[in-house]
C-alpha cells in the first residue's frame, strides 16, 4: 500500500519538472520571437536654417462693388471691359439720360422766365418811381414860376401906381394891371395847393404804387431760388447717370451688357480692384509664427514667374490661431507697380532669416503621435522605451525637438510601427 503511494508521488513530481521544464522552454523560444529587428540613429547636436517657405495666395490690396444710384434706367454705353484698366473718374457705364436732360431744360426756361419777370418788374417799378418824382418836380416847378408870375404882376401893379400918381399912367393901364395881379396870385395860389398835396401824398403814394412791384420781385425771387435749387438737383442727379471708376484698378468682374434694363435689385454693376499694392495671405504653422514680425521682409516667387524674386513686408498678423487649421493668418504687402502679379496667383513665402538654429534635430517620420502627445522609441540595452518628446520649429520634414532626448541617445528610425514600448529589439545596420 505504502509502496504504491510512494510510486504515485515520485510520478507526480517527475510530471512537475517536466511541466516547468517546457514551461521555461517555451518561454525562451517565445522571446526569441519577439526580439525585432530595427534601425536606429544616434542623436546628435546640429545646426538648421530658420527660413521657412510657405504656400500663399495673392489678393488685391483693394476690391470695391460700384452699384447704381439710379431705382430703374437702361444702359447706354459700357467703354471697358473686364481687365482693362482704369482711372478714377473714369466712366465705366453710362445709363440712358434724354428724359433726364430734357427736364433740366424744361427748368432752364423756367429759370430765366423768372429773371426776366423780375427784370421787367424792376424796370417798371423804377419807372413808377420816376413817373412820380417826375410829376412832383414838375409841379415844383410850376410852383415856382407861377411865384415869378406873381411877383412880376405885383412889381407891376407898384410901377403903374406911381405912374399913375404922377399922370406917366392911365388909370386904365392901373386897372389891367391890378386885374393880373389878381390872376397871377390865383395861379400861384392853386399851384402852391397843388405842389402842398403832392408833397404831403408822395410817400403814400409812391408805396402805394410800388407794392404790387415789390411783391412780383419777391415772387420772382422765390421763384429764381426754387429754380437754382431744382437745377443743382437736377444736375447732382444726372451724374448718376455716368458711374465712374472711384480708384485707379482694374475692372475684375464686369456682369451687364449694353441696352440692359436695371432695376436696382442687382448687386452691383461692375468689381474693381487696385493692383497697385499686393496682399499675399498664407497661413502660419505654430511651430514657423515665431520666426513672423509684422514690418519683416519676405521674399516671395510666384509660380508664374519662378525667376523673379518679389520682396514683401508683414503686413498683418493674426494673433490668434484658426482652430480649424491650426495656424495663423499672416498677410505680407507688397508693390505691383508693372501690374506682373494678379490675384489668385499661387507663390511660395520664404520668412528669411540668416541665423542657424542650434539643436537636436530628427526628420519627422520617426515621430509618433498619440492624441496631443508626441513620441519615440529610444534604445537601452536591446530594449524599445516609449519616450515623450516636445517638438518645435519644422522644415521640410525635418523637426527641431526641444525635450526629451539628449545627444548620444538611441533612436529607432525603422521599423517603429512594429514596436511597442518595453519589447526586446534587435538593432541592425
């Protein structure tokens, strides 16, 4: 009985053994298995330009929509055509505007009617003025020598009384002189009457007589005024007519034809842009916006014009990142003074800047990403290490990295994405 438990125990541990033997077997052939080969670099510090060239697009510096004043009128005349270039003051269309005219001649004639009016009853009103003094002057005058009249028949009456006295005159020549004194007196008499009531009725009278001229002038007035004001309408109003360019430019949308009918409903009649300056936007990455100052050159070349280098400053930029994008607006001006650049032109933007950057450097495809994080495999002693890396400026594929490795360290560059962190490696040449 005992020998069989003693054979049934000494079984049982040769299975034990057996068990942990393979186990450990398996085990050594399982590692053997993972051990992956890669390829590596040895970190090290260099040098790279900062420059950075960068997409962008140009776009006139000013763009403006020129739309008509005028409710409803028909084109008449279009004298340019979408790419010509025009002056301000230009008239780029001209609308149909014989109605227009035709009423500023209507109130033309209505407006010299009014001068006329006023001038004939100037004239007549300083006729009236002179009728009057003429009329109080006459009777001024007869006045007077109707005194003379009298004066003379009484000198006359004296003379034949003395005469008379002394027997040179008969009492008949006495008696016909007296009789002419006594007319010569009622002539003066009813002059002076006369010559008083003129006198005391003048100012009266001349008002009387010279109203009515004074409210036909007045009215004439009114009348030149409300004219003037309406012709000056008029005239404001017929410049709608004529649209002109309101910049130097080029006309870059142009949707009307003659003879057309508009209505006020459009839009706008033409587009016009100046090309005489250039904004070229592009779009900064975070990691090149330190390199970006407003006022900074810029050399820019168009694909258009691949031998000729343009120099731009910074015009603007944004301050605040598109969260789409993930990069800042930057727009560098520049001159067009030959009108070579068109908007919509593609370019490349290169930030120039003559110092080197100093640094830890690797091309980008050896960086992985993992949400926000950045990361690489590092080698120590044949084993992967999952390492967190900050990276900073980037040019053409190539990353400056500001944490994270150190000179001398071990970089996997092949073979990372069958890497996981902690696996044996096997780094081959």
């Amino acid at each position: 009985m005992i020998s069989v438990f003693k054979k049934t125990f000494l079984i049982s541990i040769f299975f034990i053994f057996l068990m942990t033997g393979c186990e450990k077997l398996s085990k050594a052939s399982s590692d053997e298995i993972e051990e992956i080969s890669v390829k590596t670099i040895d970190i090290k510090i260099s040098e790279l330009d900062y420059s950075a060239s960068i997409a962008g697009t140009a776009h006139p510096i000013k763009e403006i929509n020129v739309k008509s004043d005028l409710m409803s009128s028909k084109i008449k005349k279009i004298y340019f055509r979408e790419g010509d270039i025009v002056k301000k003051g230009d008239v780029v269309v001209e609308f149909e505007d014989r109605e227009h005219r035709l009423s500023i001649s209507q109130e033309k004639l209505r407006f010299e009617d009014s001068k006329s009016g006023k001038q004939k009853a100037q004239v007549e009103k300083e006729e009236q003025v002179f009728g009057i003094e003429k009329e109080l002057t006459e009777s001024e005058a007869d006045y007077l020598r109707k005194q003379i009249y009298f004066n003379k028949a009484n000198d006359e009456v004296e003379t034949k009384k003395q005469l008379f006295r002394i027997n040179a005159a008969t009492l008949e020549e006495l008696k016909s002189a007296e009789r002419e004194l006594e007319k010569t007196e009622i002539d003066l008499k009813a002059a002076k009457s006369n010559y008083d009531t003129l006198m005391k009725m003048f100012s009266k009278e001349k008002n009387l007589r010279l109203e009515k001229f004074d409210i036909i002038i007045k009215q004439a007035d009114n009348n030149i005024k409300k004219s003037q004001l309406e012709l000056e309408r008029l005239n404001m109003e017929l410049e709608k007519f004529s649209v002109k360019a309101p910049i130097n430019g080029i006309i870059s949308e142009l949707d009307i034809i003659e003879n057309m009918q508009i209505d006020g409903s459009e839009p706008f009649l033409f587009r016009i842009i100046d090309i005489s300056d250039i904004l070229v936007s592009v779009n900064v990455s975070e990691s090149d916006i330190f390199k970006v100052e407003k006022d900074k050159e810029a050399s820019i070349v168009f694909d258009a014009m691949k031998k000729n280098t343009f120099i731009g400053l910074v015009y603007s930029v944004k301050p605040v990142i598109d969260m789409t994008s993930r990069s800042f607006p930057v727009e560098i001006k520049l001159s067009n003074n030959n009108n070579l650049i068109r908007p919509g032109m593609f370019c490349r933007v290169d930030f120039s800047n003559s110092e080197k950057k100093k640094g830890i450097f690797i091309h980008g495809n050896i960086i992985r990403k993992t949400g926000n994080s950045s990361f690489v495999f590092k080698v120590k002693n044949n084993v992967a290490v999952k390492t967190l890396i900050t990276t900073g400026f980037e040019k053409d594929g190539v990353v400056e990295i500001l944490s994270g490795l150190s000179e001398n360290d071990i970089v996997i560059s092949e073979g990372i994405d069958r890497v996981r962190d902690l696996a044996t490696v096997k780094v081959i040449k």
